[in-house]
C-alpha cells in the first residue's frame, strides 16, 4: 500500500506496509503513482513532454531499486503476528487509578461527567489503592515495568491515598522483580510547593490541564460555583512545575471544541508561555452538543494543523522549537508490532480502576456497567469482554483496512469507536479523519528535519 501527498512544498510517499518513507521529486513521485499499474513504455512516453528521458529511465530505475529492496510496493509483513496473538499470555502492564470521582473544574466537554461518571462523587481509599497494586504484580506475568496512571476527576483532591499508594508499590519493589512508573493527570487548582517535590521525586510523567488561551480555557474549564479564573489560578503554577522538571517528562494537554476551531493559537500561546511539551486535542462528544467536531468542521481543522505544522519548523529553526504530541512520530525504531496491531491494550493490558475497586475496560467506559470487567480483589470475571478486547486489531476493523494510518494509530481509540458505532471494532470517522491529517503533518516535520526546511 502506498500513501502519496504533498505537504509545505515536500512530495512525501509512504510505504505503509514497510514504514519506509520517501521525500522525492515531481518525477519520481509521478512516477510512483503509475508503477503498479501501466508500462515503463507508456510512463515513460507520457513524461517526455516535461522530462528529459535519459532522467525518466534514472528515476524510474530509481523506484524499481527501492521496490527490490522492499521500501516500497512491500508487502504486508504484520498480518503474520496474528497467529501468535491469541496464544500469548494475557498480561496486565497497566492501570489507570480513578483515585477521586469529584472534581474542583466543572468542564464542559467532560466525558466524566464533571468527575463523576455517572455515580456517586466518591474517593478511592488507600486499601482499595494497594488492592489494585496487588492485582498489578499478581497479573504482570514476567513483565518488569508496570505503569500507574493517577486519575480522577481530580486525584489531587485525595493526595493521601496517591501517596500511600506509591509508597506500597516501592516497598514491592524491594521484594519483586517490578519497578513502577507513576503518572499524574490534574488540574492544577489545588498544586502548592509541597506538592512539587513530591510529584518531581515520584511521577515519571505529569499531565497538566489547561486548554490554551485564556479565554478559551475559562470559556469550557470553569471553577465549580463560578468563583474566579481557572486560568489564572493554574497557568503561574503549571510553568513553574514545568521548568521544575526541566522542561521534560511532562505535557500540558488540552481539548479543542467546534467553539474554537482555530485551536493552533491555542497551541502557539501555550509554547509562548515557555512550554515545550502541549498535546491539545479534538474534543469527542455527542454531536448534539454544541461543542462537538462536526463533518463540516474538518476542513478548518486541517488548515489549523498545516499551519502549525509550518509554524513548528519555523520555530525549530529560529531556536524556539516545542514538542507537538499529536506530531510526534518515530519513522526508524517506532512501537513494537503488538502496540502497532493493538495500540493502548485497553481491556486486555490496560485497565481503570475505580474508588470501588471495579475494573473497566479503560477511563472512557467507567460508568457504563455493561463494560464491567471485575474488580481488584476477584479479579477479571468476564472473560468473554476481555477476549473481544484480546482480538481487537487493525485487521479486525474494517475501516482501517485501506488506511494508510492504520500503523501508526494502531486502530485508533476503542472507546471513541464504541461511543460513535456501539463496537469496538467499529470507527469514529471524524476522528479518523484528523487522524489522517496529523501522520501527514507529522511526516512533513521528518522531512524538514532530513532534507531542509522551506
């Protein structure tokens, strides 16, 4: 399969089956276009008019070389994993810990219901905590590395519990073969210095919530009771906890809606605050809110990602460069195979925890009781859940079988694709789309970092 597009003045193709990909000439690129499907005799002919032929028979020559060497026209060399995926042992290599269902925010676009998932406000305990380290270590199989998300709504509301939580796990350091990577996802409302040296010693990676410009963010993350400005109160400590961190090894995310679709100054006024590391993304919603990504919106959308992508080399170049999430892609080394079939492993490898202790197939079905899995202390109950979760892949997802992203997002999010088409193997079009467009914007970047920028 081979991808062909034209991105900041670049001709990029790529060789979705061999991952290769290739920055080349007007020539070239036509003549790629034809290879499988006429004759050197006639391509050749056709270009004469523009080319001169001594330089069609080298490029074409050129593209018969690459395709010798399997980087392009390859053929598909991941479908052969399948055979090995369902008697491989089911392991778990990471939780996501709601460790409060309340939240201080009152967001609008929250899939969680403002922190609450459709129950109760509640708070995990420290026993249900080190219950859900236990099920970790016990279901991790040979796996040294575990991961632990601190989630909520919003866990900086129950502190106690993140700390004795990860204290348990470092002491099962000590006596197992696991070593633990601890996450933090918050607000910011309720950070202080104490807070600071903490998160700096225990979490390898802090999530911080902001959503761009200050109108913007106020706009869709209100203070509950409407008392003051999140913005205010949370931009002076997330670029103090950033530059704490020496800029690395944490991001500020955000969510961009129908209501700001030109959500690249968003992007921009955050790296003109000094970050370097911003993921904004799409916001995903029932389409009858007015807020949700419309069909219609897609073309505004791509504009906005062209021009970041633009506006990301330039910067680069001048010595003001920033870290994209959504632009981030590793061309040479990438993923292993299982993580390009199956991205996440939600259901199988990943799973959310709740302040009860039920288990879910991950954050975004917490709430919907027909996804239950099981819970910490008895452990994954529905099997049959976890095995449709267990064979979900690229190759079981109709949508994703002529698309020329499908490696690099893995199928996409099997929540989005339930929420939009009720199966998991289903697809959330729009969100396909965007996807799309970022691989695209995202390989322009690799080829002005290897042949220059324009």
């Amino acid at each position: 399969m081979i991808h062909q597009f034209k991105n900041n003045g670049y001709n990029i193709v790529m060789d979705v089956n061999s991952g290769a990909i290739h920055v080349v000439d007007d020539l070239v690129n036509e003549i790629i276009s034809r290879y499988e499907t006429d004759t050197e005799e006639n391509i050749t002919d056709s270009l004469l008019k523009d080319y001169d032929k001594e330089d069609i028979k080298e490029a074409y020559g050129e593209v018969t070389h690459l395709k010798d060497q399997g980087k392009l026209f390859a053929k598909d060399i991941y479908m052969p994993y399948l055979k090995s995926f369902d008697s491989r042992p089911i392991v778990v290599k990471a939780l996501c810990m709601h460790i409060a269902h309340d939240c201080n925010l009152a967001c609008r676009y929250c899939f969680a219901g403002k922190g609450e998932y459709r129950g109760e406000r509640e708070m995990m305990s420290p026993e249900t905590g080190k219950k859900a380290i236990d099920f970790l270590v016990a279901n991790s199989g040979n796996r040294k590395h575990l991961e632990v998300d601190f989630f909520g709504g919003e866990p900086t509301m129950n502190m106690d519990t993140v700390k004795q939580v990860v204290e348990y796990a470092r002491q099962l350091e000590k006596t197992t073969d696991k070593v633990f990577r601890f996450t933090l996802t918050t607000n910011g409302l309720l950070l202080s210095e104490d807070m600071f040296d903490y998160i700096n010693k225990e979490m390898s990676n802090v999530v911080l919530s902001i959503d761009g410009r200050k109108e913007v963010n106020d706009r869709m993350r209100p203070v509950r009771g409407g008392k003051g400005s999140s913005y205010d109160i949370i931009l002076p400590k997330f670029k103090k906890l950033a530059e704490s961190r020496g800029q690395d090894n944490y991001y500020v995310r955000g969510t961009f809606t129908h209501e700001n679709l030109d959500f690249s100054k968003d992007v921009l006024h955050l790296a003109d605050e000094g970050f370097k590391q911003i993921s904004v993304e799409p916001v995903v919603a029932d389409p009858s809110e007015g807020y949700a990504i419309k069909k219609e919106d897609l073309a505004k959308i791509f504009e906005e990602y062209d021009a970041l992508a633009k506006e990301i080399v330039k910067r680069k170049k001048e010595g003001r460069g920033f870290n994209f999430f959504h632009f981030m892609i590793d061309i040479d080394g990438g993923p292993c195979v299982a993580k390009r079939l199956q991205g996440c492993g939600s259901g199988c490898e990943y799973l959310s925890v709740t302040p009860n202790g039920d288990l879910y197939p991950c954050h975004q079905f917490v709430g919907n009781t027909d996804m239950k899995m099981g819970d910490v202390e008895t452990g994954v109950t529905n099997t049959a859940l976890r095995s449709e979760f267990r064979k979900s892949n690229v190759y079981s997802k109709p949508a994703c079988q002529e698309c020329f992203a499908k490696f690099y997002c893995s199928g996409g999010c099997a929540a989005n694709a339930f929420n939009h088409s009720g199966d998991i193997n289903g697809s959330y079009e729009t969100g396909c789309e965007m996807q799309r467009k970022r691989v695209e914007c995202a390989l322009m970047l690799k080829a002005a970092e290897s042949v220059g920028d324009r």
